[in-house]
C-alpha cells in the first residue's frame, strides 16, 4: 500500500465489473497512519519506523493499536463494497483482491476477511497498470468483478 513518495495516506478503491472500470473511491485511512501509529507507539522517527513496519520489528504489526487500526480500514471496505452494493443490487460483489505492500500483513488481510465475510484474493505485485489492463489474477471459475488496488474490491 506504498505510493512512488511513501505510504498513501489515502487508500484509493477501484471497483471493477465484468472486467471494466466501475467506480472509484477513497478510504481515508492508509499505510501511512500505520507507520505514525508505530512512530508514536515507539517514540522514533517515521523513518524508522517505516523499518519497523517492513520487518515487523518487535512485533509491531500484531499491537493492539496496530489492529485497532486494521479494523478501521476494514470497516471502510466494508462502507465502499455496501455503497457499491446498494447502487448495483444485480451484480453485487462478492470478492475481494487485495495488492500492494499493506496486503503482505496477515493481520490485515485476517481482519478485513473476518469484517467483510468475503471472499479475499492476494495478488502482492500488483499496480494501478495491471488492475487497469487487467493483469491481476482471477482464480479459476472466478469471474472478474472489479479490483480494489492497493487493497482492492474484485
């Protein structure tokens, strides 16, 4: 969930459907609120703790306000797919596919599996260029219904 300069402090919401762009939003939480949380939580430079954040330094990405803060970014997936959901009651989501850097912690990825009750896809390597060209895996059998970049709705 890392920008060309840094975590977002946004996390952008692609939502595609049947293969083609749908809808586009922003969640107002990032990876880059993760690494003040772990600054504040360790009294060190957001420098550092962007390190500790990639290693996972003392357990950092397991702390209670780290979860905390994943369920505030779950809870926000869940707003965009019901918005979603509402506005298109024939084709609801059913999917998630979740990229970027902020993908690869499994508490995350845990915490917005057990709030949404959907089913969640990783795809790490993927960019705004391979959602859009729809380069980013659909599992056999699975059609593609959209694509949550950097933490994306399928």
């Amino acid at each position: 969930m890392r920008g060309k300069s840094g975590p977002q402090r946004h996390l952008p919401v692609y939502i595609y459907r049947g293969g083609h762009f749908a809808s586009r939003r922003e969640i107002e939480v990032g990876m880059s609120d993760l690494e003040h949380l772990v600054a504040d939580q360790c009294s060190v430079d957001i420098h550092v703790a962007h390190e500790y954040v990639r290693q996972n330094y003392n357990h950092v990405l397991e702390s209670e306000q780290a979860r905390e803060l994943y369920g505030r970014i779950a809870v926000e997936v869940v707003k965009a797919v019901n918005f979603f959901n509402y506005n298109n009651r024939e084709r609801e989501l059913t999917q998630l596919c979740l990229c970027g850097g902020g993908s690869a912690i499994q508490p995350l990825y845990d915490t917005i599996a057990d709030t949404t009750g959907m089913t969640l896809h990783l795809r790490r390597a993927a960019g705004p260029a391979d959602v859009h060209r729809g380069a980013v895996d659909v599992p056999a059998g699975h059609r593609r219904r959209g694509s949550w970049h950097q933490g994306g709705l399928r």
